[in-house]
C-alpha cells in the first residue's frame, strides 16, 4: 500500500511516498528510510526497494529532498549535502511521530549519492539502528576529485571561482545558475563516455527510468558545500550499529564503498552483487532481488522486536 504524506525539514515541507505491507498483524512496524540519487527523486530507484521491502514486511519511507522533485525549497536544484544529511534525519524524526512505526526499529538505506548522505546522517543520529546503502558514492569527492579520482586539481579551483562568483550576481538579484546533470550534448559523448555516464543516461533519458522531475540541473553555487563535505570522514561513529554496503562487482564507483568499509568500525559487511554495475543496482531484477534479499536478512536481523 502507497500512502503520500508530507513532513517538514526545518521550515520546508518534504514530499513523500510511505509503503506499508497490504497486510499485517496488529502492532508497530519496523520502518527504513530510503534517500535517492543526486537528480533522482521518489519515484524512481528508491520506490522500486520501498515496494520490495515493503512485501517483506517493512513500512518504507521515500521522499525528495529539499529543493527537489515535489519537496518545498528555492532555488530548484540546491544540492547542499548538509541539507540532505538534515532531511534524512527529518524523515526519520516524521516516522517517530506515527502510531503505526515504532520509533525503536527505524533503519535508513541511501542510494548512489545518499549511499553518502544516508551513513552521515547516521553518524550522529542514533535513532537510525541499522544503516545500509546501495551503489554508494561521495558526492563531495567526486567534486573535489572526479569519478576515479583523476579529475585535475585545477577543474575544482575554477567551480569554485564560479560558485564565488554566482553568490555574488545571486546577491544583485540574478537568477541562480543551473548545471545540468546530464548535458545537453550527452548523446554526442555517448561514444567516448564511460560506461556508468553511458548508463546513467540510458537510466534517466530513456523510458528505462526517465521521469519529468528528475535530472533538472543542480545550482552552482552548491559546489562550495559539496567540495567541503566528507561522506565517510567519520564513518566509525556508526559502530556499535550495523552498517552494510551494496555494490555491484562491475560499479566504477565500488571504491566508496570498499574505503568506507575499511574505515567503519564493526559490526560492517561489504556486499558484492556479481556482474552488477552502478546503475544496474536502480532497477535490473536480476541485481536487485539479490541486493533486495541482503536488506531484508540484515534489517530483518537488526529491526527485529
């Protein structure tokens, strides 16, 4: 069952998807928070785990973040990852407040950019008992350094030129400038790109996985929050909480989540879904059930009454 509610993160209101089991016994259900992609939203990747935990027996909360999709927030697109951090703790605090939850059983899963977000949220938010994340990346090293970390060091100086300088034609009344995601001449790159561009563009551009309120353009300025921030700088605070992370053996971004392994402290497992890439592990059946079976075994170990 699919409810739609609306919770607030600081003064703005946040969008949601709530799935509930269609049937269940009587008392309060275990709940997991799931956190989307960068450009992503609600209704894509993280609705396809909240329907799948949800026959599992779990209540499921999605929504998107501030600024984003049908969430409240101006200008459209901030990707502040602080503010990401804020509505995941929001969406964990809604879930506290409803009959039907017990606040004691609320795990959090994050996706690609919220495999970021999700576990530094979670670093200090001690209501989240059980963290997972799926095809993990830090966004803020990817900024910083490029996917694979080969990105010049003078690529990131010059955003941050143009971020300085958006605050200030923003300040004398410009309207905030956007940077697409995915840009406009993605289909010309398709040739010479590398294979996760190839299929985040087949996943967002394509019928595959393409919805109207996704991959509209992140603000600018958003880069000298997101250069500052660390997914994974103090990833040990989870411990004594489980973490699990999920990549798939062909992910180029599996090293997030293999590094952030190596630094957590126990209990921790790293799980490898075999012959997945990055974007396989949004909606390909054959990658997701397995990785949709690891979620249920650890939250059904660690959200149990």
């Amino acid at each position: 069952m699919k409810t739609s509610v609306t919770f607030p993160s600081g003064n703005l209101a946040l969008a949601g998807i709530l799935f509930t089991p269609d049937a269940h016994a009587e008392g309060r259900l275990p709940a997991v928070v799931i956190s989307h992609p960068g450009g992503g939203v609600k209704e894509q990747s993280p609705s396809v785990y909240a329907a799948r935990l949800a026959q599992e027996g779990f209540a499921a909360l999605v929504f998107d973040a501030a600024y984003q999709g049908e969430s409240e927030g101006e200008p459209r697109g901030m990707e502040n990852p602080f503010q990401r951090a804020e509505d995941i703790k929001s969406a964990v605090t809604y879930l506290t407040t409803r009959d039907d939850i017990d606040p004691q059983r609320i795990g959090a899963v994050g996706i690609c950019a919220s495999g970021g977000y999700v576990p530094y949220a979670a670093q200090t938010d001690h209501r989240i008992k059980a963290v997972a994340t799926v095809s993990a990346v830090d966004l803020g090293s990817v900024f910083r350094e490029g996917l694979g970390r080969t990105q010049d060091p003078a690529v990131l100086r010059a955003m941050l030129d143009q971020a300085s300088a958006a605050r200030t034609a923003e300040a004398q009344g410009a309207v905030p400038g956007l940077v697409a995601w995915i840009p406009d001449d993605a289909e010309e790159l398709l040739e010479t790109a590398t294979r996760q561009f190839r299929e985040t563009f087949e996943y967002y551009c394509t019928p595959r996985g393409h919805h109207p309120r996704a991959v509209q353009g992140w603000v600018l300025r958003s880069v000298d929050q997101l250069a500052q921030y660390d997914s994974y700088a103090m990833i040990r605070l989870i411990s004594p909480r489980p973490l699990l992370m999920i990549v798939g053996s062909e992910a180029e971004s599996a090293y997030f989540s293999r590094e952030a392994i190596e630094q957590a402290a126990d209990p921790k497992e790293l799980a490898v879904i075999d012959g997945a890439t990055h974007i396989d592990l949004y909606d390909r059946d054959a990658y997701v059930a397995p990785a949709v079976a690891k979620l249920t075994a650890f939250f059904g170990k660690h959200l149990a009454g």
